[in-house]
C-alpha cells in the first residue's frame, strides 16, 4: 500500500489456466495409478519418478515464469535506500512496488525483470545496481508475519507454497477474504497447540502396516498422549476428544471422515481442535457445478476448527510416513524465531520436511495448511525416544 493505493500486477492467465488444468489432471491421474494393483514395479517406479519431476518444475520454474512480475507480491516490500547514480521512479506507488522486486529479484527470469524495469520505468541495468546495494539476510517479516492464500476455483491444486520464493515464509490458505476476517480475530488462542494434550488415530482401516510400525509407535511412545492404531476409536469418542484435546492427528486413509461417521456430521457438535490429516488427497478441493469448491476441510472448518494440515492429492504411504516423522521431529525439537510467540512455527518445517522423501515433490509437495499457522509447546520429555534412529530417505 502507497498512499491508499493497493499494488495490481497483471499476469498471463491463460497460461496460469494452463498450468492448473494440467496439475489437475495430474492429481487426477496420481489418484488413478495408486488406486490401481501394481503388475510392473518398473513401470510404476518410472511413472511416480515422472510425477515427482514434473510437480518439481511446475514450483520451481513453470509456475514463477507464468506470475512474472506479480511474483514479486509473495513478497514483502523492502524499505529502499538509493545510490546517488540510480534515480528514482516518478511516483511513490512504483517506489513501493520497487521495494518488492528487489526483495523478490533473484527469483524472477529475463522476462520479469524487464517488465518489472517497464512497469516502474527505470533501467534493468539501475535496478541490477539497487539489488546489489542492498543485502537479504532473513527479513523479520519471516519471522513474525503470516501470508494468508486465497485461491479462485480454478488454482486450488497449484501449490503456491512449495514455490523457492515462499520458502521460509509463514503461509497458510483461507477459504475466502471474510473467512480470514472471521479466523483472524481470536488469532492468539486459535494458533497455540499443547503438544502434551493429543489424540492421534493411525491405521484406522487395519491396511497400512508399515504406517503403525513407524508412525504408530512413535505416537504410542509418548505416554501423554491417547489415542488409536491399527483400529478405528469409538466414533462418539473421538468426536468428543475434537472439542478436548489441543492437537488431533490422523494418519491413514484419505480424511479420516469414517471414523467420525462423516465430517458433515460434526459441523454441529463442532470442532476445538487443530487437526492434522495427514492422508491422500483430505485437503483436496472439489468444483462441483457453481458452488464453491468443497472438501472434507471446508466441512471442519465450518465446524469451528482454526487450522487443518492436509494433503492436495494422493500420496505413497512410505514416503509420507517419513515426512510425518520429519516434520514432528523438527517441529517439537525447534526453537521459536518470533519474540510474539511461545514456540516454534510449524510453517517453516512443512517444506523442510520435504528431505526426508525419496519422492519429495509428489509426496511431501502435497502438504498445505488451512486457517491459522500454529505454534507449539509444552513438548513431553522424552517424547523422542519412539522416533526411528533413521527418518530420512537414503539411496
């Protein structure tokens, strides 16, 4: 904002139409190849290895060459100081703009740069020397301010998050402008999460062996903590164990709605809860006729819960076994960077994580967060001690 005047950058919204009608049929497809029994293991390796490379180029080139410019908005703006050889724009707006570019530069391809230097009308080359005169350690922003998505119907399955630029910034997605009003008035209590208070459900369907092995006993490890693995809990008990316990992790088949008997059930028992679903595609979003896109997270959202970590499409149960480890394994073993907070911000570790895969982009590139970004504390002693001695994926 300048002066009341809110910064508009344009982009090629056929090409970014593009972009989301081919990820969708992507997910569409990784649904379909999971869900299918496997008679070529080598087909199958070579296939998922070409999912993961595409979802790869999609964040790291094709989705910041198709915004351009606008890229520059995921952003904040920095506060510019000018040498005496580069002159300045003609209006405070494009200074501010300015601002934002340079923060963004390294990020942005010929093609941007050039029409950032069109845009603000000065020379490429003045703005190559402002970039230079000014240093990037992590801005404070990152430490203290939360970037909030909200996506049109079309663009749900971009994960904008995995992006080089987003990474190290705190994002979450909201539903809608009045939704982020709504969430963002009781933000101090909806984002802390007791970690010695947390019901946790693995394997409720019985199938996933490999899941209870590793997940499974690190949860049950952890003697303040309740839950079930390897069978489905009492559906009125969990529903109850929503509306008491901090933190409820699932991990298992899609959303976990069998175990509630049906998400849409609990909207008017509600939901206190930060919830984790950590399972194919339970973040997803389906455009169904004119409504809105709906889900499993929008149904517990309005139930009243504040934050939802999911998944956008399907996933291989191994791989997303070793981003769960990862990401709790950090989380609880993190320090907080923010003096505002009590803990440590699980925004950071969700693309972090991501290492711990043989598959990073089309497993861990899967995680996104609804509602507010929590923190956590009062981590258990010895809560670590179920933890694997190796998480991460070796070749």
């Amino acid at each position: 904002m300048s002066n009341g005047e809110s910064i508009s950058i344009g982009f090629d919204g056929t090409a970014l139409a593009q972009e989301a009608f081919k990820m969708r049929e992507t997910v569409d497809k990784i649904s379909e190849e999971l869900s299918r029994e496997v008679t070529d293991p080598n087909k199958w390796w070579e296939t998922r290895v070409k999912r993961n490379e595409y979802c790869h180029q999609l964040w790291t080139s094709r989705l910041p060459d198709v915004l351009g410019p606008a890229l520059c908005l995921f952003t904040s703006g920095k506060k510019l100081t000018f040498p005496r050889e580069v002159p300045k724009p003609k209006t405070a707006l494009h200074t501010n703009f300015l601002g934002f570019a340079v923060r963004a530069w390294a990020h942005l391809n010929t093609q941007a740069r050039n029409n950032v230097a069109g845009i603000v009308g000065m020379r490429k080359l003045d703005i190559d020397r402002l970039v230079k005169s000014h240093v990037h350690p992590e801005p404070a922003y990152m430490r203290s301010t939360s970037t909030y998505l909200v996506l049109g119907r079309l663009v749900q399955t971009l994960c904008f998050e995995r992006m080089n630029i987003c990474k190290g910034l705190r994002m979450s997605r909201m539903m809608s402008t009045r939704h982020a009003q709504y969430i963002l008035r009781n933000d101090a209590s909806g984002r802390c999460v007791d970690i010695s208070d947390v019901f946790y459900v693995v394997d409720s369907q019985t199938n996933l062996a490999g899941s209870a092995e590793t997940v499974g006993k690190f949860f049950q490890s952890v003697k303040e903590w309740d839950g079930y693995t390897s069978v489905a809990p009492p559906t009125n008990e969990l529903i109850k164990k929503l509306n008491e316990k901090s933190l409820y992790i699932f991990a298992g088949h899609g959303s976990g709605s069998d175990c509630v008997g049906g998400w849409g059930r609990v909207v008017r028992k509600g939901i206190s809860s930060t919830m984790h679903l950590i399972g194919c595609a339970s973040g997803r979003l389906r455009d169904n006729g004119r409504t809105e896109p709906r889900g499993a997270v929008t149904k517990i959202l309005d139930s009243g819960c504040k934050s939802i970590l999911s998944l956008l499409w399907s996933v291989t149960d191994r791989d997303i076994d070793r981003f769960t480890l990862r990401l709790y394994a950090d989380w609880f073993s993190g320090v907080r960077n923010s003096s505002k907070e009590r803990g440590p911000c699980i925004s950071r570790y969700i693309n972090e994580s991501a290492r711990a895969c043989k598959l990073g982009a089309a497993n861990a590139g899967a995680c996104v967060n609804y509602g507010l970004i929590p923190y956590c504390l009062n981590v258990p002693e010895n809560w670590d001690k179920g933890l694997p001695n190796k998480i991460n994926y070796k070749i």
